[in-house]
C-alpha cells in the first residue's frame, strides 16, 4: 500500500512510523473490543457491589504501578534508540530494576492498606494483585519492539493474550464461580502477556539470556527516571484514587457503578499513547535537525489531540444512556450515565497531556512532569473529598474533569514551557485549524 506524499515529511520514514501506528491501533482496539464486552458480562454477573470489591482491588493496585514500572518504559525507548548496539544491556538492566521494584511493592500495599484500606476488598485480593507488579517486568519487551517501529508484534500478543483472557472469564462465568476465582484469572492476564512477549522476542536470535545488567546504566536511567517515578505516582492518585474514594465515601454498590463510568470514558485514552508512542522518534529527530519542523511537528500532534478527543466527548455526552442499554448493561447500572456524560470531557486534556508530556521528555523537563501532575492530585484529593459526600460519584466525574484539566494547563504557568500551553490553547479552540484555513 502506498500513501499519498506529504510535504515536509520523508515519504519512506512517514510510511514506517504511520504503519506502526496503524499495527498499535489494531492491537489496542482488539483488546478494547474483547476486554469492553467481557467486562460487561463480569460486572452484570458480579453485580455492583462484587464489581466494587474487585475494582476497588485492581485500583489499588494501580496506584503503585509508577513504582513498578519506575518510569522507566519511554526512557528504554529513547536509549535503545540512541544506542541500539546496547540492546542486551539496556534491556536486561531494565528488566531487573523492575523485576526488583516489583518485589519491593509488596511490603509497601500492606502498609498503604493499614493506613487507608479500599473498605470491602479483603487484603489478600490485594496480595493475589500484587503480583502484577512483578509479573510486568517483561514490558520492556514492548519498549524494545517500539524502538524498532515493529509493533505488529506487540499487537498479535496483546490480542491473542486478550482472548484467551476472554474465554477464562467466560468460563467462569458459565460454570459460576465465586468471585476469588476472577481474583486470580486479573492477575492472570498479565502472566499471559508476559508469556507471549517472551516467545515474541526469542525469535531472529534474539535471546532474554543474553540480557545482562549493568549497575552504572541502572543509576543512570533512575537519574533521570526519578521524577517521572513521582510523576506516575502523583497521575495514578489523580487518575484513580476516585474510585477509591468513591468506595470508602459512598459504599460498593456506588462504586461499582462508578467503575463502568471509568471503564467507557478510559476506554480511548489508549489512543494518545499510541500516536505519541509511535511518532515520538520522528519528533526527536526533527528536534535535532530542524527546529522549526520540530515546533510545527508538536503544534500539529496538539491538532491531532483535540480533533480525535472533542468529537467523541460530545457523540458520548448526548448518546450515554443509549449505551448502557445497547452494550447490556443491568439496569442496575443506567443511573451511571449522566456521570459518564461528565467524565467523558477529562480524555480531552488527558490526549493533550499525553502529547505536551512528550515534549517535556524530549527537552528533558522531567521535572515539570512531576509539578504539574503532583498539582493534578491535589486538586482531585481534595475536590473528592468535599463533592463525593454531597453529589456521589457525580462529584468525582466533576472533580476528574477539574483536575485533569488543571494538570495539564499547568505548564501555561511556568515560564520556559509556557509556550506550549499556548499552543494546547490554540488547538483547543480551534485557533491553529482556523490559521490553516488563512493560509490555503
């Protein structure tokens, strides 16, 4: 297939990176269909309240997986990138720092879960989930097949790993079993993964026994990891804790209605991280051999953001109780509608922050990632705590949707990257799409 010439672009290099995006795109979309229509069949069979418990549970989780992952994955990326003959050695030190780190979750839950517990998910829910965080090691394998523009792999993976996923919830559906065995079969689906990244990349002589780790990249990557640590710390308070809070604040039946809500609304938020995950190397390149392509590369992403996310907020405001009822919810659940017509608008500012966080790494303000995101949290923890009390999960839709959008602005307010909030400014409002139309 041959596409069409693009002035500014290398045609050979736009072809590669638009097909990676493309296998991403396939690979993403595939699990979205399987994961959104077996989640339905769980929550209907858990109901709300047993829906609560093992959200509440899979969320907790979450929180600590900027500490498993150390922040590690777009770092590995650019390495491999710069230096592909180290490949070995950046993998394998990877792959160990996380493996430890997962390790080191563990003792860290039970002491987060005796000072602030998700009430009614029991702790050994918690301690079947932690695994997870050790389990996960093996996405490094996924950074190395990104470095190399071949994500098709990556997709036949999360495919396949996703369908036999769907097919044990399924069966434990039909045969109706109690609620510790989808405990275990969440916690499976990572194993799963990791199996298939591992006969993934055995292929073509490449070899995970050849890994080694190396001590001086290790305090070099966590050198400049460090604030993206906090960073994922600080974006999984504000991106979750709602549910958290929801379920200690509201009850379990409140938040597993309240995990639906998030499950539709996140559903896209896959996207950004794709598109940005996969032209990340052309930006880069444009940084270093043409400035001014590389500020129109990054005003042309924000574009892309607000034309994908707009669009499908207001389709989703004005369609949310038809699609509660077309996919098969319960009715136990169409009351979430509303609140997912709410929530919806916060993917507008999550695929901008996606694409400005890009930029942020490219010029090495990791820093800023930690600034910006730690004020998110703040603003969510504590718009949570004063709306959930007086308006259920309606509040933390609201809450969500200040906080993200407060996250990402931020950076309007920092001097030496203010420029790019103008930038996220005029995508937003549609300015730079209206001085494209001046200049034709």
């Amino acid at each position: 297939m041959r596409f069409p010439s693009i002035p500014g672009f290398d045609q050979q290099a736009f072809e590669k990176y638009f097909k990676n995006t493309g296998w991403l795109f396939m690979g993403r979309i595939g699990s979205l269909l399987i994961k959104m229509i077996v989640g339905i069949f769980v929550a209907n069979y858990l109901h709300r309240e047993n829906n609560g418990i093992i959200s509440g549970g899979i969320t907790y989780i979450y929180l600590f997986s900027a500490i498993a992952t150390l922040g590690l994955d777009q770092f590995i990326v650019k390495e491999l990138h710069q230096f592909p003959k180290n490949r070995d050695q950046i993998l394998g030190t990877s792959f160990w720092m996380k493996v430890f780190a997962g390790f080191g979750c563990i003792p860290l839950i039970w002491i987060a879960y005796q000072i602030y517990p998700a009430k009614g998910t029991p702790y050994n829910y918690l301690l079947i989930f932690s695994t997870i965080g050790i389990i996960q090691a093996f996405n490094v394998i996924d950074s190395y097949f990104q470095s190399e523009v071949q994500s098709k792999y990556i997709m036949q993976v999360q495919v396949s790993g996703n369908l036999i996923s769907a097919i044990i919830k399924l069966a434990l559906i039909y045969y109706k079993m109690p609620l510790l065995y989808f405990v275990y079969a969440y916690a499976f689906d990572f194993l799963l993964l990791s199996v298939g990244y591992y006969f993934t990349y055995q292929r073509k002589g490449r070899s995970i026994f050849n890994w080694s780790f190396n001590s001086k990249l290790a305090k070099t990557l966590l050198s400049h990891s460090w604030p993206l640590i906090i960073s994922g710390i600080m974006v999984s308070l504000y991106m979750k804790i709602d549910l958290i809070m929801i379920q200690n604040i509201t009850g379990l039946k409140e938040a597993g209605a309240y995990a639906t809500v998030a499950q539709l609304s996140e559903a896209w938020n896959f996207i950004p991280s794709i598109i940005v995950t996969s032209l990340f190397p052309a930006i880069l390149n444009a940084r270093r051999d043409d400035p001014v392509r590389y500020k129109k590369r990054i005003q042309n992403l924000y574009d892309l953001m607000v034309y994908l996310s707009v669009p499908t907020a207001l389709v989703i405001t004005f369609t949310a109780p038809l699609i509660y009822r077309l996919l098969h919810f319960k009715p136990e659940y169409y009351y979430a509608a509303s609140t997912l017509s709410v929530h919806i608008w916060s993917g507008v500012f999550v695929f901008l922050g996606a694409a400005s966080g890009q930029y942020l790494i490219a010029e090495n303000f990791n820093k800023l990632t930690f600034v910006r995101t730690g004020f998110g949290a703040v603003v969510n923890i504590v718009l949570n705590l004063i709306l959930i009390p007086k308006m259920g999960m309606m509040g933390a839709a609201i809450a969500t949707l200040i906080a993200y959008a407060s996250s990402t602005m931020f950076i309007i307010f920092i001097p030496k990257v203010s420029q790019q909030g103008v930038m996220m400014l005029k995508s937003l409002f549609f300015i730079s799409l209206y001085d494209k139309f001046l200049k034709k």
